[in-house]
C-alpha cells in the first residue's frame, strides 16, 4: 500500500458529513494495531478506545455530546472514544520491561500520572488519526462533549477518563466546510 502525504495530511479534512457505508471491524483491528506502534513515553501506552458502533452504544453517548456535534455523530459508522488509563503505570512492567523500577515513577505521583497520561493519550490521538487516514478512512476529531458524562456512560467502573472523540467512515465531500488557514512557519515556528 503505497500512503502518501497527501493522504494523511494534505488533501485530508476534519469530515462532519458521512456517506451510509459500514466501517468493518477487521478495519478498526487494523486501525489499533496500526496506531499502537506510536512512541509513547517510557512506552506507557495510556490510550484506550471504546468504538461506539450500534444504535444503543450511540443512544448512550449522544445525549453526552454538545448539541452541534450530536447530528454528525449520529450519522458517523463509527465513533471513537479515545480514553487516557490513569493507571497506565500498571502496565509498565510488561510495557516497559528493561526498567524494573518503571512503575514507582509514577505510583502516587497524581501530578506526574495526569501529565503523562495527557500527553501521551494526545500523541497516541494523533497517530490515531494518521492511522486510520493511511487505512482510507475519514476522520472527525472533537471536542465538545461532557467528559463526565462520557466516563459515566462508557468508563464507569474503570481507571479510564476521557481525552477526546473521533468520527470515523467514509465522508461525504459535499459536508466539508472551505478549508481553514492554518499560520505560515515564521508565525508558528522559530530556528535558534
């Protein structure tokens, strides 16, 4: 499979239209197994995901949404929640086996815990996105949710809190919005 720049990042776009064609699980497999190879700090690997495919899953997670984003998730195949495992620590010493003491890093460091699970959660969001647009799929990342809610209904019981949410299938060109600027290198970047 030849992916192109073009593909990931330069004709692709945040789709909030979707066209009636199913996402396969295989596919969704794929997806996670394309993502996870991303690196992570001290491989800690805290994403974990809750695809939202059947009407009941949807029914539970819409009313979490704000009331712009509910329409296009309802029409997405598929929803991604993209949690962040509080207790990614736990699994230091299988993730990340050639440090023994790996794991007391982090053990009740709750500072140190949120800021890694963040940022590692979000960098694993992004290789999230790449994967799946390298795999032909369209992506719709958001914000705009009750993260309470969300947890509630998709994490309860668990270690897992919610980064972000995805829209996942194939979009429909004619729900894109004109494409918006992004600022130029001398505004957004500095060479020292």
């Amino acid at each position: 499979m030849q992916i192109t720049t073009e593909q990931l990042f330069d004709h692709a776009r945040t789709h909030n239209a979707w066209q009636p064609k199913p996402v396969p699980d295989e596919l969704l497999v794929r997806l996670y197994d394309l993502m996870k190879w991303g690196p992570t700090s001290a491989n800690c690997s805290p994403t974990r995901i809750v695809f939202v495919r059947t009407p009941e899953a949807k029914a539970r997670l819409l009313p979490c949404l704000m009331e712009g984003n509910r329409a296009k998730t309802a029409a997405a195949p598929v929803t991604a929640i993209l949690g962040m495992d509080m207790a990614f620590y736990e699994q230091l010493p299988r993730l990340f086996p050639h440090n023994p003491d790996a794991r007391n890093w982090f053990a009740g460091n709750e500072a140190l815990i949120q800021a890694t699970a963040l940022r590692n959660g979000s960098l694993q969001g992004g290789y999230f996105i790449l994967a799946a647009r390298a795999l032909g799929l369209d992506c719709g990342p958001m914000s705009g949710f009750d993260a309470a809610a969300v947890d509630a209904a998709f994490w309860a019981g668990t270690t897992v809190r919610t980064n972000f949410i995805c829209n996942l299938g194939y979009g429909d060109p004619a729900g894109l919005f004109p494409r918006s600027p992004r600022l130029p290198f001398d505004e957004a970047c500095r060479l020292v």
